[in-house]
C-alpha cells in the first residue's frame, strides 16, 4: 500500500501511541483523527493539527461513527481507542464493554467494504505461559474485563472481515513505555511521585516480568499493520507487537533510579497489589517481522530515559483511590 498518499482513519489519535502515530503517517499521508479528546485538543501542536483533519466524537455513538467514516472514506482504519487501564476495566465494566466491544462493533460495521483495518487488541488475550506466546498456538484465556473485551472484539473483527471483505489485523499489543502516558500505568506513576519529590514508592507487584515496548516503536509498528505486507481481503491476521524481550518491575526500579540520578526507597502497598497477576508475559515477535518487516529499536533503558527526560504526564492523571501501581 506504499508509493501513493493513503486516507487513514485513526481512532484515538491524541492518545499514548496515537499522538507519535499520527505524527508519523501525516508526513506523508491524509490521516483523520477521530477522538473523544477527554485530554484536550492541545495534545497536537498548531503545526500537526495543519496536518491532519480532527475530529472529535466517542466511538459508542453509532451516528457519529458512521458520518465521519463516510465522509473521510479511508482507505485504512486504525482503532487505537478504548478504555485501557485494567482497573478502571475491572471498577466498571459495562464502560469497558461499551467502548472497547461496541465501539469496535461500531467502526466495523461503518468501515467501506475491501478498506485494511487494524485494531489495537492486546497481549491480555492470552492465557498465563512461561515462555513467549505465539499468535498461532498460544492459548487465548484472558484473565481480566480487558483480555475478555479485547478478545471479543478480535472475533468480531473476524466476522465483519469476512462480511465486508476488509483486510483485518489484530494487533496484540503489549506493555508500551514512555513520554506522554494517558492512564495511570506502573511507569508513568513511579515518575509522577518522584517528580513531585517522594523518595518513598509504593507499588505492588514488583516480581511479575513483561514486554516493555518503547512507544515510539509501538507507533511505528502499527504505520507497518497498516500499510506493508500483503493481507488479503477477507482475511484476519493476528499480530504481536512487542519485544520479545520481558524485565520485572525490580529492573524496571533500577533503570528509573539511573535515569533519574537519585535512589529511592520502595514500599509494597496491598492496596496496590492486583487480585490476578500473571508471573510473565511476553511476545513472540517473529510474524509481524516476517509478515511487515518490523523490528523493534529502542530498548526498555531508552525507554525509562526518555520518560524521565520528557514525561509529558499531566497533573490529575493519577488518582490517589485507584490501585494504579500493580503491574501493567
């Protein structure tokens, strides 16, 4: 799909990875935004928002899904948007269906017939493993509200690929890491209190091992979903994007006190232990390298830095009720 100026759709496009991948595809594509912009229009500077056509609308209205879609008419659709953070999947699951299940439904069924869609699913679709998990024959048991909201609109997915014969891909993305966080996550968290001058963290899990990805990698790896390898109509691919590569917490705490300079003292607080947590979990990374040519560049260290150097958190993010600091 390469050489020619493709129309791409991106929900979720002033999000975590969204905002780095519609700075990436607008170089050289039309892209339209579509957002609920629960953060603001000021997430795109005055020079990218000349780029690119925003819109803002929540993916639960059908109406409004459908007019954008028929408007812009894309040739590719990124679904980036949903409710992501697992407790907040877990405190109200009906918003979490609405949204990651229903909104999905909502694209699809708007989505011009033979148009390459990819969306944003996860690697909490799979059951526990202790070795990488692979799209072909890892088993899918999703452990909390989101894995099952995710998993549900993969089949989904399935069934309008097949009706419409759109190109699906399911990107099972893993942990993303770095500048500009929009949910409370383990790492943006432990950054938050040290800036605001603790030198006492209090999380819970440390022991658990995940695939960091560098978010700046994860943009890149949807622009080559979306626009390289040959997917064919009809058909719905199942994709890793990760590492390959799993760090514990405790790791992830010793690259932080590097990147910040300073030591700090952690406290496990049981209030922030999550009642499911999977020992590992890890992607298997070799289909979307064969498929797309992708390979990952930045490692977990680069990542913790840059966080460090430009968090791009805003204040209020993190709220002191929520058990945001188990592991993500």
């Amino acid at each position: 799909m390469t050489g020619h100026r493709i129309r791409i759709l991106i929900t979720g496009g002033s999000g975590f990875v969204g905002r780095p991948l519609v700075r990436l595809l607008s170089r050289d594509h039309d892209v339209l935004v579509y957002d609920a912009l629960r953060f603001g229009r000021d997430r795109f500077t005055e020079r990218e928002r000349a780029r690119i056509d925003l819109v803002e609308g929540d993916v639960r209205d059908p109406s409004a899904v459908e007019r954008a879609v028929g408007v812009f008419a894309p040739d590719v659709i990124i679904h980036l948007a949903a409710v992501h953070f697992i407790p907040h999947c877990e405190q109200d699951p009906v918003t979490a269906i609405t949204v990651n299940i229903a909104g999905t439904v909502n694209l699809l069924s708007a989505a011009p017939r033979g148009c390459r869609f990819v969306l944003a699913s996860s690697g909490a679709v799979y059951g526990p493993d202790d070795v990488p998990h692979r799209e072909d024959v890892s088993v899918l048991e999703p452990s909390d509200v989101y894995g099952l909201t995710k998993l549900h609109a993969e089949g989904y997915l399935q069934h309008f690929t097949r009706a419409k014969g759109l190109a699906g891909v399911a990107a099972r993305l893993f942990n993303v890491v770095g500048p500009g966080e929009t949910n409370p996550h383990l790492l943006p968290e432990i950054a938050w209190q040290l800036k605001a001058g603790r030198r006492e963290v209090r999380l819970g899990n440390i022991w658990p091992k995940r695939d960091y990805i560098h978010v700046e990698d994860a943009a890149a790896g949807f622009a080559a979903l979306a626009l390289q390898g040959d997917v064919a109509s009809g058909e719905t691919l199942a994709v890793n994007l990760g590492t390959s590569r799993q760090h514990s917490v405790a790791e992830i705490l010793q690259y932080m006190r590097q990147a910040s300079g300073f030591d700090f003292r952690v406290v496990t607080d049981p209030a922030r232990i999550r009642a499911v947590d999977r020992p590992f979990l890890a992607a298997d990374i070799g289909r979307i390298e064969t498929r797309f040519g992708w390979r990952p560049k930045r490692t977990i260290r680069e990542a913790v830095e840059d966080l460090w150097r430009h968090p791009d958190i805003r204040a209020g993010l993190f709220l002191p009720d929520i058990p945001a600091a188990g592991t993500a």
